[in-house]
C-alpha cells in the first residue's frame, strides 16, 4: 500500500507541476502582452502557415492539455499533445540551438516532453478525475501511445503547414 501512495503522490505532484505550467503557456499565447496577433507575427516568423490558426491551434491546445493535466482527465491524451507542442517547439524554434534554454536550445521543450511521457506510464493516481472514474492506467501502452502520437502529429503538422523557407522576410517584395 506503501508504494501505490507513493505512485499517487508522485503523479499529483508531477501533474501540478506540469499542468499548470502548460496552462500558463497557452493563456500567454492567446492573453499575453502580444495576445494572439503577437503570437500569430511570431509563428509566421517561424515559417508556420496558416499562423493566425496555429497561433490558436497552440494556445488552445496548451491550455486544454495543461487542464487534462492538472486535472488527471483524459489518460495519456493530454500528455501526448504536450509531447506534440513541444516537438513542434523544438523543430521549429530550438532547433541548431543547442542544449540550453537560455540560449535558445531544446532543454525545456524535451524536459516537459519527457515529463509528460513519464506522467503517461505513471498514470494520474487516484487523487485525480480518471481515478475517481477507475479509470487510473500507466504503464508502457499509455506511456507508448503519448509519444507516438505526439509525435506522429506533430509530423504531420510540419509537413503541412512548416515552409521556414517561405517566411516573410524572405520573400521579395512585391513591384
């Protein structure tokens, strides 16, 4: 009994932390300083068409997987969108910038990937909205199928809409 309050306590912390964090992500993307129209001149600024739509594509999608989070809602859906965003993040602005986020690298993009993935196989514990429901499933197939498909969709994402060499200030300007 000891170790399965353990697994639960472990899980809540790592969703409270985790979660939230998302969250505050997405509620900056669309709420911030810049709200959406900063956002939107900073995804086309990446090469991401339509940006106005992934500007909120992101914003919605951090914040709904901050809240599955938090909450422990959803099994390994929530964490496989946060494996998704930040694979997206990490092919589309970290990337050749090494490791370290403050100069620009994929630190944080793979340690929240990582840390959602880890929250996959751990499962929400029974201090969460799926345990309630006995719906408190981790392990390797949860934990599998966040990555995957946060990965397969983030793919899918880039081969459609990331053209890095169509950004605007690349393209000449019109006569």
């Amino acid at each position: 009994m000891s170790a399965r309050r353990g697994r639960d306590t472990a899980a809540l912390v790592l969703r409270a932390t985790l979660g939230p964090m998302l969250f505050a992500h997405g509620w900056n993307k669309a709420n911030g300083p810049g709200g959406l129209d900063g956002t939107t001149g900073w995804f086309r600024s990446l090469g991401l068409e339509p940006a106005h739509l992934h500007a909120r594509m992101a914003a919605g999608t951090e914040m709904a997987a901050g809240a599955g989070l938090t909450l422990g809602a959803g099994g390994p859906l929530p964490a496989a969108a946060a494996v998704g965003l930040m694979a997206v993040a990490a092919r589309t602005d970290h990337r050749g910038k090494g490791f370290f986020v403050f100069k620009g690298g994929w630190e944080y993009v793979g340690v929240v990937g990582g840390a959602a993935v880890a929250l996959a196989a751990l499962g929400p514990g029974r201090y969460s909205v799926d345990g309630l429901l006995r719906r408190d499933r981790g392990g390797a197939g949860p934990a599998l199928l966040a990555a995957g498909l946060g990965v397969v969709s983030a793919a899918v994402l880039l081969k459609l809409s990331y053209h890095p060499d169509d950004k605007p200030d690349d393209k000449p300007a019109e006569q």
